[in-house]
C-alpha cells in the first residue's frame, strides 16, 4: 500500500463525514417537521436492512480477503446469498408498511425499498474495494455518491429545479447509488482478475464455502442489529411520547454527533486491514496494547475539542431545534467510543468469537431499550441518550474483556480510567456545567500523557526492530 492510498484511506471518510454532517442541517431548513421526521425513519430503517440482510457478510468477506484463494469468486458467493436475502427483506418492508404506525408507514416507499437494496450492494462492493488496497478506487467510490447527493439537493432546495420533499430526497440517494454501483462493478472486476492472477494472501487457503462465510458472518447479525439499536432505537422510543419535532432533535443530534464517526471510519478503514496483516504476519500482541493507549488519548482531546465547539452549533439550524447542542456532545462520546472498541476487541474477530459478541451486543440493547423506555416519560431525550451512553460503556467494558480471555489484553487499567473520565465529562457538559467538564477532561489527559508517552515509544521500538 503506497502513500497516495494510505492518504486517500483517510480522506475519503473524512469528506464523507463532512457531507453527512451538513446534509441533515440542510435538509432541517426546507423539509418540514413531518418529512424530517419520515426521513429520520428512513436513516434508521436502512441501515436496520442492511444490517439484518447483510447477514454479516460484508464482515466475512473482510475477514476472508487476504486468505482466500480468490477474492473475486469470494465476493460473487456473497453477492448470491445477498440476492436471496434482499429479497426476503422487501417483502417485509412491504407487510411492515401495512401494518406500522403513520410516520413508519410513510416513510416506506417504493424509492425507499430500492434504496435499501443498493445501498445493501454499496457496502459489500466498497469493502471488497477497500480490503484491495486500492485507496484512489475506495475514495471515489465513497465520496462521489455523497458529494453528489448535497449538491443535488442544494439545488433542488435553492427552488432551481423543484419543491424538495422527502420522496425527492429518496429518489435522489436512489439515483446517486445506481450510479456507485455501476463503479463498482466495474472496478471490482477489474481488481478481482488482478488479485486472482496474483494469488495474494498471507496464508492460502481453500476457497470459503457458503456454510463458512454464514458461520462467520450470520452470528454477527443479531450483535450487530442489537449493537446499533442500542442508539437507534432512541428515535423510536421518543417518537412513542413525543412530537415529529422531538423525533428530529434526537435524530439530528444523533446525526451531527454522528458525524464525528468520521474518526471511527477513518481509523477502522486503516486499522482493519493492517490489523488483520499483522496478526497474519504474527506480530507481537503488545502492539495492539500500545496503539490502544495512543487512540484513547486521540479521543480525549478530541472530545475536549468537542466541548469547546458544541456551543455554537445551534447556528447551524433553525431556532426550532436550537436545545440539541448538549446531546450532541452525548452522541459524540458514545462515538468515540466505539472507536477505542476497535481496538480493544480486536481478539473477538481473531478468534471468530462471533456468538459472545452478539451476546454482549444483545445485552447491551435490552439495557439501553428497556431502561430508555421508562426514562424517556420523565427524562425525554436527554435522559435516554444518557441511558444509550451508559449501554454503550457496558459493551465495550464487556466486549474487551471477552476479547482478553480469547486472546491478549489490549485495554488496561489506565485505558479504562481515561475513558470513563470522557464518560463523566460528556455527563456533566450535557447538564450545562461546561467549565467543570472541561476542567475535568483537561486534568484526565495531563494524568494520562505518561502512558501515551510509554504507548509512542513502544510502537516506535516493535516497528524500528520488525524487519521489512
């Protein structure tokens, strides 16, 4: 992997990020309180889709890519299995749209069913990209569909060409991701005839079968649907007491503190692939440990750079949705959360310990749900994103450690520390003690620059004795 793809790897999600964090503002200026609200749905529906149809293939094929005989045959296998599934899965948006409630319902159409399944495909293609090595090819075939997606209703929305409504604004992502997906094919093709008449991988093996992608793959469907309800379903749950516009603040906050899921992409496209490579190379499990110190203290200042800005957010949208800037600071904790998760649980995908994960993801949604559902009725939304925080620190306390006993402890006493000192800081911002919280985060870190020092010096030292 040369520069120019190191460079375009972390590029690419950051504009991808960056589209995505001004594409909900946007669209909050010109659709209204119901279509915002259908289209928070919309959000959430499609990645439940794919979730579920994906039946953790996208994962399979990442695992499988440096060791399988073919890739490219790797990827038609999964494209067979995802033909069957997506089909299934229309024919329950269609019962779902009978049967669902009004905003629900509304938000399934015809456009929407399509859209679930391309951008299905989408996510199977870029990894099968992604995993290639091709940086230039992955950062075209993830930024142009965005890039295209905001022009286009920036467009429409400045009243050039039509009245934007939610079902344009479906069309128009429907659109953008036919257009992905005839690049994809192409370029995957391409790709797939190079790697087979190069027989990469660090270690070949037979072809994967159908049955050894699903044992893979298929356990991490339920740990993945759960993992992400753990924060979706908050939208759901207020949307049961509350009004369209209680919908949009959570989902825009969600959206915006999302955003900052740019660094977790950003890290997990580098990571996932050099991770695997090493472990495939058998380099020393202290590595993992000390990236994990350096990543902690990322997200630290991260945060405390967070908490500097969230303030002046709410000039981004409309005075009806101005009380969302202290959630987001919520949603962007639980963000960087997960990135230290990555890391932390890196044993889990090693040692194929698909069935624990989904376990502890499981648990973690029947947390966050069933004590969201009480305190949304005295809480709202703040109370429940502080309950989907609390679920999230769970999971990767829990997915760590179950990592350590199938493989290497990656998180130590200090990670852990310093992590719940982001927890408690983003608690108290939320509760307007802004200058405590940021007092607070600024001594965590200046405790924590010992360990980050160690962490730097050890990954110099294994990298400056690993032999080209």
């Amino acid at each position: 992997m040369n520069i120019r793809s190191i460079v375009a790897y972390v590029v690419a999600p950051i504009l991808v990020s960056a589209v995505g964090f001004v594409f909900s503002p946007i669209l909050s200026w010109w659709l209204t309180e119901d279509e915002m609200a259908k289209f928070a749905i919309f959000q959430v529906s499609v990645n439940f889709f794919i979730l579920v149809t994906g039946l953790g293939l996208d994962q399979a094929l990442m695992r499988e890519f440096n060791e399988a005989n073919s890739p490219r045959k790797l990827l038609i296998s999964i494209l067979k299995v995802l033909g069957v599934t997506a089909s299934f899965g229309v024919i329950v948006l269609g019962i779902i749209k009978i049967y669902a409630h009004e905003v629900l319902s509304g938000s399934i159409t015809i456009s929407m069913a399509l859209a679930c399944v391309l951008m299905l495909l989408n996510r199977v293609y870029n990894s099968f990209i992604r995993m290639s090595g091709d940086g230039l090819a992955f950062a075209i075939d993830a930024v142009a569909p965005k890039l295209i997606q905001l022009i286009l209703v920036l467009i429409v929305g400045g009243g050039f060409l039509a009245v934007l409504s939610y079902d344009l604004v479906v069309k128009i992502i429907v659109a953008t991701s036919m257009i992905s997906l005839l690049y994809e094919v192409v370029v995957a093709n391409k790709i797939g005839r190079k790697l087979d008449g190069n027989n990469v991988g660090a270690n070949i093996k037979i072809q994967p079968q159908y049955a050894d992608l699903l044992k893979f793959g298929a356990p991490l469907v339920p740990g993945a649907v759960a993992f992400y309800a753990i924060s979706a379903s908050s939208v759901y749950i207020i949307g049961l007491k509350g009004t369209p516009v209680d919908v949009v603040i959570v989902s825009l906050a969600i959206s915006v503190g999302g955003g900052l899921a740019v660094l977790g992409t950003v890290f997990s496209t580098l990571w996932t692939p050099f991770a695997y490579r090493w472990h495939a190379r058998a380099q020393s499990p202290a590595l993992y440990g000390c990236i994990a110190t350096l990543v902690v203290m990322g997200c630290a200042v991260v945060l405390l750079m967070i908490l500097f800005v969230s303030p002046y957010l709410s000039i981004i949208f409309p005075d009806k949705y101005g009380s969302l800037t202290n959630l987001v600071v919520v949603v962007a904790v639980w963000n960087l959360l997960y990135i230290v998760s990555v890391v932390g649980s890196f044993g889990i995908g090693v040692k194929r310990m698909s069935t624990a994960s989904m376990l502890i993801s499981i648990a973690g949604a029947v947390i966050s749900i069933g004590i969201s559902t009480v305190v949304s009725q005295y809480f709202g939304a703040h109370g429940v994103l502080l309950v989907v925080l609390a679920a999230f620190f769970i999971t990767l306390v829990l997915n760590c450690e179950i990592s350590t006993r199938g493989w290497h402890r990656v998180l130590a006493l200090d990670h852990y520390l310093m992590v719940g000192a982001m927890c408690i800081s983003g608690v108290l911002f939320s509760f307007g003690f802004e200058w405590q919280a940021k007092l607070f985060l600024v001594l965590a870190i200046v405790f924590y620059i010992p360990s980050s020092y160690y962490g730097l010096s050890k990954v110099y030292t294994i990298f400056k004795a690993t032999k080209p």
